[in-house]
C-alpha cells in the first residue's frame, strides 16, 4: 500500500516522547521501561495509531506498543499524541519480522487490526497469521498466546481461521459481522474500520488463544 511520505519523518519519529529508537536493547527489559509488572499488549502495524492510543486510554493497567515500519504513517500518530500523557504506550518503527529481537516472552496479546491482506498467492508468507509469522510470535508471548484480529477482507479471515487452527489455536470469539453481532463486545475502531462502518462493510473478527 502506497502513503504519502512526510517530510523528515526520520527525524519527527526519532524526537518523538513515544518512540523507541533502539527497540532491541530493551529485550527482556520492558517491563523497566514502562515501569510496572503490567501486561504488555502489542499491535503489528499500527497504521495512523487511532486503535493503540484509544486502547492505551482505555486500559491505563496495561501496556502498549505499536509497531509500524513505514515512517509517515507513524507521524501521523505522533501528532495525534502531541497533546496527551500516555505513560503506558510506545512507538517502534521496525518491520514486524524483528520482532523477536526486541521481545524476550513479554507479550501477553498480538493485536492485527486491518492488516494488509496480501492476496496473491506468491505473497502469502508476507501475512501476518502466516505459519511463519506464527511461530515468530511463540519466541514473543508469554506462556499463554493470544491472538485477537479484525478485517474487512473475507480471503484474510477465512486463511486466518485456517492457519491459526492448524497451530492448534481455539477461538474465544469468532464474528462475520462485528458491528451487527447480537453479543456485543467492547471495541475500539481504527482509522480504516470507522471509514468501513460509516459504508457499513461487515468487520470480520477472531480471539484466538493457545495455551500449554
């Protein structure tokens, strides 16, 4: 997906109070960043942020990262933090690959909020509930692992539901239309799913956990 690049986006990421410029030194060590034994929950492409700050505002006992690889994007929710104290949320601007060089078994939730879908075949690996991807979260999670994911596309939930069986996943929670669900659930929107609710495009929706 093509964004609009920022000017000096390089350097408004690495002033900003929220990123952490060198995510690999704090392996096994967030907790000291954050300092407190709260669960760490982390989100693979944050996007603009609208989803990671609204969750870290409305769980102020838990921790949050958002992690995104494109620099401007990334701006975009620097700027929507320019004027609030969230002292349980940061920033990485890093592929999401790496991950299990800056985590050390200290995530509690993986959070995939309208990832892209990659839908070609050739592309496959390139999603997040790929196997791959999969067995990159096992060196992350805590003991227990938990998934919780949101879409709009059909071909991405549907792989999803597959792969994440497969790795012996259960499902807590699965929904074909999130926003219509007769047993509502506390949600919070990202940018693109307040776009799709206002063109009223069913969100497909799993939670995932798997336990030892």
């Amino acid at each position: 997906m093509e964004y609009i690049k920022i000017k000096n986006a390089d350097q408004i990421v690495k002033n900003s109070i929220y990123t952490i410029d060198n995510p690999t030194a704090f392996k096994g060590k967030w907790k000291n960043v954050f300092k407190n034994n709260n669960p760490i929950d982390l989100e693979l492409g944050m996007g603009r942020g609208d989803f990671i700050i609204e969750m870290a505002k409305a769980y102020p006992n838990r921790n949050f990262i958002g992690l995104e690889i494109n620099e401007s994007q990334m701006v975009n929710a620097i700027k929507k933090l320019e004027f609030l104290k969230l002292p349980n949320l940061k920033l990485i601007c890093i592929d999401a690959q790496k991950i299990d060089q800056i985590f050390n078994k200290e995530i509690d939730t993986i959070y995939l909020t309208f990832s892209e879908p990659w839908p070609k075949k050739i592309d496959e690996k390139k999603r997040f509930t790929h196997i791959n991807y999969l067995k990159l979260y096992d060196k992350v999670f805590k003991k227990k692992k938990h998934i919780i994911l949101k879409t709009d596309n059909k071909i991405l939930f549907a792989y999803s539901l597959e792969t994440l069986s497969n790795y012996w996943y259960t499902f807590k929670r699965v929904s074909l239309d999130l926003h219509n669900d007769e047993n509502k659930i506390p949600n919070i929107m990202t940018n693109y799913e307040k776009q799709y609710f206002k063109e009223k495009r069913p969100i497909f929706y799993l939670d995932a956990i798997f336990e030892d």
